[in-house]
C-alpha cells in the first residue's frame, strides 16, 4: 500500500523528522515500512496494516508540531508504544 501525506508548512515536515531524520527512521523500522520525501510531503510504501499505524502517527505528530511543540524521538516512541496496546 502506498499512501501520500502533503504538509502545510515545511516546519513542520522539518520537526516530525527529527535530527538526522531519527524520528522517520524509528518508524521505517519498526514497522518496515519506506519514507520518502516529495517537495511539501510525503510517500510512505508498506503493508497496508503498517501504513496505516505510521499515517496515524505521522497525524498525531503533525498536530502536536501545530501546536508548537517540537518532536522529540521519545514523543514517536510513546506513540509507537501507544500504537501496539
């Protein structure tokens, strides 16, 4: 399965990505998934179970960057953990 997200700011593409992309790579390997970047958005490519948990997360991630919080690699832990109960 193949799903595409576009953001509205790059901002926030930046802060879900995290340090040397750390917070994308945690869900690429966790859920053996493919992440790439297009202009404002991104390709995710994998099980159609696995993608759908990482656009869920992506989501949530997305309205705490809104709220002008930045992502830290144990907010996408927490809602990795949050994911699997």
């Amino acid at each position: 399965m193949e799903k595409t997200l576009e953001f509205e700011s790059m901002e926030d593409l930046i802060n879900i990505f995290g340090s040397c992309d750390q917070n994308i790579k945690i869900l690429e390997e966790k859920y053996d998934i493919s992440i790439v970047t297009r202009e404002k958005g991104l390709i995710i490519t994998g099980e159609d179970e696995n993608t759908q948990n990482v656009l869920n997360i992506i989501n949530k991630l997305i309205k705490k960057s809104k709220n002008g919080d930045t992502i830290t690699k144990s907010d996408v832990i927490y809602m990795v953990n949050a994911t699997e109960d």
